[in-house]
C-alpha cells in the first residue's frame, strides 16, 4: 500500500469512527449532565435500548424520522423518569436503581423488539439520514470529510456537545446545575431548587441516550437486531470518567472510542490477527488506565462531582 | 434610633422524631441591630436560624417580617425576603472560584458576564472592607477566607437579614476583629443582624440585644448595657457556673515524652513541621497555639503514628515511636482525640452508636470471635452518665447527637482506655460553656492522674488558663515556648504571626 492510499484508507477510518462514535456521544453527553447534577444513572444501556427500540418501532409506523426520533427521546425520558423518581424523591440507591433501569430496559426492547428482527428502516426514514456535505467546511482536505461529510444527526451531535459545553460552563444555569452536583446543600441555601435541578438534567440526559440508541437502530445499522446497544451504554458510562465530565472532552472522547469501537474491522486488511475480544475490550482498558492516571494526579478539576451518588436530604442532620 | 420591630418569631415549635429542638420560641429582632443568640449546645439556636432561612419548615409558630406573615417552602423564599445565613459548616462549592460561588442560585443573565461580575464583587468588598481574589478556588482558600466569601454572597444578594452562625469559631482575634467591624457597618446600614455565639465576651463586645436559649425554649431577652456576664451564664445553663478554669500546679516530673528535630512533608513534599523539638513531662499540659494549618494536625498524627515521619525522631518513655504502627501506640498507652471541623471526621463513625463507637477501640482486647457487646453498653451507659451526654439511648446513631456530645463521646472514650499520654486538638471546638468547663475538668482530672497532655486549642485565653506551657506554631515551625502564667496575649499573637520569641524577649529566658 502507497503513502496516497494509506492516507485515504486512514481518512475512510477516521470518519468511520466518527459515525461508530456518535451514539456513543449522545449517550455520553446525556450521562455527564445526569451526573453533573450528582446522580449516577447506571441505566445508560437500557434507556438507550429503549430508545433504539421506540424509534424503529414507530420509524416503522409513521414512517416520519421526526416522530421516530421524537418517540426514542420520550421512550428514554420516560425510563430515566423512574430514575429520577426513586432516587431523587424516594432516594433510593442510585447503583442499584440504574442496574435495574438496564435490566428493564433491555426486558422492554427484547420484548418489543421479537416482531421486529429483520425488519429495515423504511426509505422515507432513510432519506433524512443520507451524508449532506456541508459547504465550505466540507472542502477542506481531510478533516473535511471526516467531520463535515455526515447525516444531520451527527452535526446536530456536535451541536450539543458544544451547546452543553457552553451551558454548563457560561450560563448561570449551569452553574447552578454544577453546584448541585458537587455540593446540594449549599446550592440549597443559596436557593437553588435542588429536586428540580436533578429531574430536569435526568431527563434530558435520558432523552439523549434515547437519541443515541435511536441512532443505531435508524442510522448506524439500521435495521432492528437483538441486543442492538451491545455494551455501548456501559462504555458510555466510561466515557463519561475519560472525558471528565466534560462535553467539549466528549467529543473527542467519542470519536476515539468510536476508533476503538472499529478498530478490528479496519486491521483486517494489515494481515494483523488481533482477536476481536481484545479489541472489544480496549475502551475499558482505557478506561482504567485513565482513572489510574487522574488518581495519581489527584486533580480536583477532573474530579468526580463531589455529591455523586450521595442523595439528598434538606432536613438531613 | 429607629426600633422598629422587623423580624419576628411567634411559638416556633421544631422536633425531628423525637427530640423538641425548638419549643414554643418567639424572638423578635429590630432594624439596625445586633443580636445575639446565646445557648448551651443542642438547646436549638443552630435550628432556630435554620428555620428562619427556610431550611427547616416549623412544626408550628409563624414567621412575620416587616408585618407580613411568611411561609417559607424552601430557602429561595427566606433569600427573596432579604435574609442570608452565614452557616456554621460554610456552604461553599470547593471546586468553584469565590465569584462562582457568590452568584450561584442569583437571578440574572443567562450568560454569565466575567468581568463585570469581578468589578462588582471587588466594589462590594472595598465598600466592606474586605480583601478577596474572586478568581481564587475554594479549595485554596483559608477558612478566613472562605468565611469572607460566604459573607459576600449574602451581602451580595442585597440582605437586609444577617444571621452569623458560630462565625468566630474559626477565626484569629485579629480576623475576629475585622468581623465585627463588617456587623457594625451592616448595623448603620439599617440591616438586622443575628449572631450565633458561645462566647460571652463576643456578646458583650458586639451585641445590642442578647437572646438566651436553654433546651429549645428562649428563657429571657435582655438589653446588653442591662446584664453581665455572670448573669447571662446563669441563664443559658440554669445554675450559676464558675468561670475559672483552675491550674494545677505541678511538679517537675520525669519526660515522658521527648520529640527532637521532628520534620514532616506532605504529599508535594512541602515541609509541614520543621526541626521541632519540645518534650512533655507527667502531669503537665502543654498547650499549643497557631493559627489554623500552622501543622497541629500533623503533629499530633506524627505522635499518633499516622504521619510518615521524615526526619527526626519521637521518643516516648526512652523508646521511639518512629515507624511504630497506630495500633503498638495506643497499646502503649498514647491516645489521641482530633476534633476535626466537621467534628466528625476522625474517630468516630457516624451511623453507629456510642457502643459500637467504644467498640471500635476495644475489640482488641477481647477473646474469641464473637463480640459482646453487653460490658460495652453497660460503659456506654456510664459514660452517658458521667458526662452527662444527651442522647436518646446508647444505641442511638453519633450523628443525631449535637456537636457537643459528639465530642463528649470522643473524649470519653479516649479517657476510658486510661492513657499516660493523651493528645487532644480542639477538644472544645464550637462548645458552649458548659460543656467545655466539662472538658476542662475532666482534662484536669487526667492531670492529677499524672497524664501529659498535649493541648492544641484555638482560644488563647484558654490556653494562658490551663495550660503549664504553651509551645506556638507558625508554618510548621515553634515560634516559642513559653510559661503560660508569665506569657500576655498579645506576645502569644505576634508569635502566632511567626514572630520569634527571642525577638520579643530580646532573647531572655525560654520557659
């Protein structure tokens, strides 16, 4: 292979992984605000399963992508709602609570999704979904079309990472949304309203898992399979502590993750035989390595934030 | 003056479960004045304010500001009503700089303008007299500091309500001082200012009004310029209290304790302790004095075993406890009791009861696999007695109890195993009278058993009082040590400040 077509075989990886990366963003931006109000949701996998299902099921039915894309959100929101409600009103035990929303989550999409296997996502769907180039931006060379060669998903996915970068980091609602993630009582005092905080970032961190498991089912494969999420929620939930709770990191964080995610399929054709096990496994190894690194640094930016998984109580003595 | 009625409170009845921290309490409070809350620990002052800022809903009682009734839901509505609470534990956001936490929960611009947020913030601590960096983390802030901050952002907000919760706990007497002079501009100003407080000279020094509260009734309200100290004690405890701490005199005895050239670094290898050297006979205490983070903590840690020693050497009874695990310490008679700020923090667990706490200690020495947990109730139970601990029942979880009985258990248990060393830090940390006359006690009692004790305490006057000698710290250096009963406060002061001895005495007798 010549430097010329190495180059284009590199470029064709890159944007793949941008496209493998995308669902795990969605997932990964709606995970970091859940948690930056200080709730741990564990059920990134089963919301984003119920997300992929609601959306080709009714992908199917309306054959409207904006329905389709609509039902995936609500079906999420609505899985994260539960969330919310045991641990943000009865405080429950997040870990346990997120565990279980995977669990039904999966329950729902499995049970939902016997009629579907096989099925494809009708063309009038498809269509939305088609690669738009965008002007100007998708001339440069290379990053061109690695970045600016998508569907609209995928630029509306850079959209938010920015936009929730944006939020949470200028806005005074994000600030508060940080001060309740790392210290309820005294977003309390200062008058915050600390319950609505939390449920209004669980759900709409739902409602993104939604969209990234609507994006598998509709865009990313898209035809409806069993257990079509396969682990991407949890790497999700990884991602989260790699990108340290940060959407600007989260881009990037997806993107390499995505790389990881096709990694094998792309070594094929160097004759090098990696076992597909040990490419699947490469995001947790990751994973690890970055939170030995940062626990070594002990940085109190890249730090958890300080209330996660603790719930709270105002009356607590 | 204008002594117009701006706050009131009608019959404010609080309980959580069982126990009544607030019973039938009314309090009503003016423009333009200081008022002190002033009460025993646990006789619900902390409560009382709690309810006042929204953080607690009364069982019963109303609220009335400025002649209208309010319901307060949530601490949104108290701040909508101009009051800002400055709370014990500060509520601060360690991770965000001091402007951030001074606009967090405000109305204002989606966008947050960074500039013109720092001219604001510094505008209003020039006004006040404050110096404040709006950029700088919590996380690197001194207590003073942080203090400052959450002063701002009440007064940030436009409060016309102070209320101060135990503010001077943490504070030097020169910080104390600047305090004060902030209450007194927010008096002229109009504002209502509340202050929670234990320390009777602070009442007289600052306040106009005084309210006393005993077992979560308000027993009196009486005008400053009309009572005195004597009195006021004799309210908040309920019987007269005598205010002198005794010294006993003692005898130079044998070292028990010798600590030679002790150097500690911390994690990014800065030195926390240099070259200090002192020793501790029987029967003596020695007090140590400095300002916060002045390396008190590491130094008893050090002797405790806990502290990674780096260079120098600690011998206790002619051996040395160098590289000696926590456990081969205690066992050798040394015991420590760390009140941390949060009180809770070292050495005891929260959620388990006092049994289990004394538990956590004495398993050691028991046989067998099993615990049993009756001679440990039947101790819990006289040490409940002999301290008179306010608790529900022994196995009642630590961290229900109010702060002073916290520390109570913690004491206790550390005096129960009888050592001949005992380390105590902050042992009165945010105590009220009398409880601490309790601790002083029990701590002169030790004495007179011939233990050493090594005192780390915050309030100076206690210090000159009860200790033999006072050893002071700055930056992790001694400064001096001197005889408590020859020493003034202000020679401790400028030491404190990291100015030597030698350079006060012009080099005349170490004591």
């Amino acid at each position: 292979m010549d430097a010329a077509s190495l180059a284009a075989y590199a470029a064709l990886f890159l944007t793949a992984a941008v496209k493998a990366g995308t669902p795990l963003l969605y997932a990964t931006l709606g995970e970091t605000i859940t948690e930056r109000s200080g709730n741990l949701n564990l059920g990134v996998e089963g919301m984003m399963l119920m997300g992929a299902v609601a959306g080709f099921q009714f992908g199917l039915i309306t054959r409207n992508p904006l329905f389709a894309l609509t039902a995936a959100m609500l079906a999420a929101s609505l899985g994260s709602l539960i969330f919310a409600f045991l641990t943000v009103t009865l405080r429950a035990n997040q870990v346990v609570s997120g565990l279980s929303l995977t669990i039904f989550g999966a329950g729902i999409a499995g049970f939902i999704g016997q009629k579907l296997s096989g099925q494809v996502v009708p063309a009038s769907v498809k269509a939305w979904f088609y690669p738009v180039k965008i002007p100007l931006l998708g001339d440069i060379p290379g990053i061109g079309q690695i970045l600016f060669n998508h569907d609209i998903l995928i630029y509306l996915s850079y959209m938010l990472a920015i936009g929730l970068g944006i939020y949470l980091f200028n806005t005074r609602k994000g600030l508060n949304l940080r001060a309740v993630g790392e210290n309820p009582a005294a977003a309390d005092a200062a008058g915050i309203g600390v319950s609505l905080y939390k449920y209004v970032h669980i759900l709409a961190g739902g409602a993104l898992c939604g969209l990234g498991g609507a994006y598998l089912s509709l865009v990313y494969v898209p035809a409806w399979q069993e257990n079509i999420t396969a682990g991407r929620g949890w790497i999700a939930v990884a991602l989260v502590i790699f990108v340290a709770w940060n959407p600007y990191k989260a881009l990037l964080g997806a993107f390499f993750f995505g790389g990881l995610d096709i990694l094998g399929l792309y070594l094929q054709k160097f004759d090098i035989k990696v076992s597909q096990y040990i490419i699947n496994m490469l995001p947790y190894i990751v994973t690890i390595l970055v939170l030995v690194f940062t626990s070594i640094k002990k940085s109190k930016e890249n730090a958890p934030p300080k209330a996660l998984g603790v719930p709270y109580f105002r009356e607590d003595r | 003056m204008n002594r117009q009625t701006y706050i009131q409170l009608q019959n404010i009845t609080k309980s959580f479960g069982t126990v009544v921290a607030n019973s039938k309490i009314d309090l009503s409070v003016h423009k333009g004045e200081i008022h002190a809350l002033l009460g025993e620990n646990g006789s619900g002052k902390s409560t009382l304010m709690n309810v006042l800022s929204g953080i607690y809903t009364p069982d019963s009682g109303s609220i009335i500001i400025d002649g209208r009734e309010v319901c307060f839901k949530s601490p949104a509505d108290s701040i909508a009503m101009g009051i800002g609470m400055v709370h014990q534990h500060f509520k601060l956001v360690e991770v965000l700089s001091a402007k951030e936490n001074i606009i967090i929960g405000q109305k204002g611009n989606f966008f947050i303008n960074q500039k013109r947020l720092s001219e604001q913030i510094g505008k209003l601590a020039r006004k006040l007299g404050l110096d404040i960096d709006p950029d700088k983390k919590v996380y690197n802030m001194s207590v003073g500091e942080k203090q400052t901050v959450e002063i701002l952002k009440v007064l940030y907000r436009g409060a016309e309500i102070l209320i101060l919760d135990e503010p001077t706990a943490v504070l030097t007497p020169q910080e104390t001082q600047k305090l004060f002079d902030i209450m007194r501009k927010m008096r002229e100003m109009g504002c209502a200012v509340i202050i929670i407080t234990h320390k009777l000279n602070e009442v007289m020094e600052i306040s106009d009004r005084i309210t006393v509260l005993r077992k979560g009734e308000a027993v009196a309200t009486l005008d400053k310029s009309a009572t005195n100290i004597n009195e006021l004690t004799e309210l908040m405890v309920g019987r007269p209290v005598d205010l002198s701490i005794k010294r006993l005199e003692n005898q130079k005895k044998e070292t028990i304790l010798k600590v030679s050239n002790l150097t500690l670094v911390d994690d990014d290898n800065v030195k926390v302790l240099q070259n200090v050297s002192f020793d501790l006979s029987k029967g003596e205490i020695l007090g140590v004095a400095g300002v916060a983070g002045s390396g008190q903590k590491e130094l008893c840690e050090a002797i405790a075993g806990l502290y990674e020693v780096y260079s120098g050497d600690i011998r206790y009874e002619g051996e040395s406890l160098v590289g000696k695990t926590p456990r081969e310490i205690i066992k050798k008679g040394v015991s420590m009791s760390f009140i941390p700020e949060d009180r809770l923090g070292m050495g005891l667990v929260a959620s388990m009861d006092i049994v289990d706490n004394l538990l956590l200690k004495d398993y050691q020495n028991h046989k067998g696999f099993l615990i049993d947990r009756k001679p440990l109730k039947e101790k819990a139970e006289q040490l409940v007695k002999r301290l008179d601990i306010k608790t529900p029942g022994v196995n009642h979880p630590v961290k229900q109890l109010s702060g002073g009985n916290i520390q109570k258990v913690l004491l206790g248990r550390e005096l129960d195993s009888n050592p001949h060393l005992l380390i105590t830090a902050y042992p009165v940390r945010g105590l009220d009278i009398g409880a601490s006359y309790t601790i002083y006690d029990l701590l002169n009692e030790q004495k007179a058993k011939d233990v050493a004790i090594l005192y780390i305490g915050e309030d100076l006057d206690v210090l000159m009082e009860l200790c033999d000698r006072i050893m002071v710290l700055c930056n992790g250096e001694i400064t001096g040590i001197v005889d408590a009963a020859k020493v003034t406060k202000e020679e401790l002061g400028l030491m404190m400040a990291g100015v030597c001895l030698e350079k006060i005495k012009g080099g005349s007798s170490y004591a």
